[in-house]
C-alpha cells in the first residue's frame, strides 16, 4: 500500500518516523531514506538504534535547493538516483517491507532525481509492501497510485513570527 504525507504543515517526516518504528515494533524490515536531507536531522539517531530499520540518506547535501549551484545538483541527483536503485533492488529482492521515501516528493519537484524512475518505482510497487512518500506537493501520477493521502496543513507557524528551526523540534 502507498502512504503519502504532504502539505505544508510541519509534521511529515514525524508521522513518517512513527509509522516506522510502528512497523519496526511489529518485526517488520524497514527502509528509513531521506531525500534532500543528510542525515544531521534528530530522528536519525534515534532510529539508528531501533532494531529492523535501515537508514539511507544523502550525505552531499547540506543546503537548500535554492542555494545550490548547477555542479552541486548534479552531485544530487546521481546520489539520489544511486539510494532510487539501491531502493529499487531491496524491493525487488524482498529484503524490505516497509519503505519510507522521506522529502522524495521535494527531490522530485526539483528535478534531482529522475522523475521516470520514481513514478515507475511507484507504480511497480508490489501490493503487500507498505510504500511511504513525504513532501509538499505530490505530483498527480502519486496522488493517483496512493492508499492513504494525509494533507498537513499549517494553520500558524513559529517561523512566520521570524523564529528559527530548533534542533529536536523541527529537524
């Protein structure tokens, strides 16, 4: 079944994370990968030490998509596209069964991973894996494909009275 987190509102990769460790608890293999995100955000501690979850996340990125130069997309994407095979393969061998794509949807929309290999890993996704998919703006081919569809939507928002993210809270 296809999960899909999305909206603007915080509490997407929380909601990922909890349904990890659920799965985790339950003796379910997990695969914990993060897009767009290298592995500094609190959870990933936490979840290093949970027996049955696997981390992946992309050491090479460190900044915003918007302060990125052309040569630091590239080096992205292909590390992007390298945890996409890499995920692909854990499928395909059954060595999995539970997969979180946290912030693969950002990825996507930026064009830093290749868009046909993520739809075709989502529509090939067998019936009794659980595939969870997190970010703003799901394109409508994974709106199409999901199971469950949650929008998280801010309603207020501390950074909007000039507060900055803190450690533990928001990443």
């Amino acid at each position: 079944m296809i999960h899909i987190y999305s909206g603007n509102g915080k509490g997407k990769t929380t909601a990922a994370v909890g349904l990890a460790v659920r799965a985790a608890g339950a003796g379910k293999r997990v695969l914990f990968c993060q897009f767009l995100k290298n592995g500094s955000s609190s959870e990933v501690s936490v979840l290093q030490k949970c027996k049955n979850i696997t981390i992946r996340y992309c050491d090479a990125c460190g900044k915003f998509t918007f302060d990125m130069n052309d040569a630091e997309k590239g080096i992205i994407k292909f590390a992007h596209n390298k945890l996409l095979n890499e995920i692909r393969e854990l499928i395909r061998c059954e060595s999995v069964d539970v997969v979180v794509m946290d912030e693969i949807f950002g990825a996507y929309n930026a064009m830093l991973i290749d868009k046909k290999e993520v739809c075709r890993l989502v529509s090939d996704c067998p019936k009794h894996m659980e595939l969870i998919l997190t970010g703003r703006s799901p394109a409508p081919i994974f709106r199409k494909h999901a199971d469950y569809y949650s929008v998280i939507r801010a309603v207020r928002h501390p950074y909007h009275r000039g507060i900055k993210a803190r450690k533990g809270i928001e990443y």
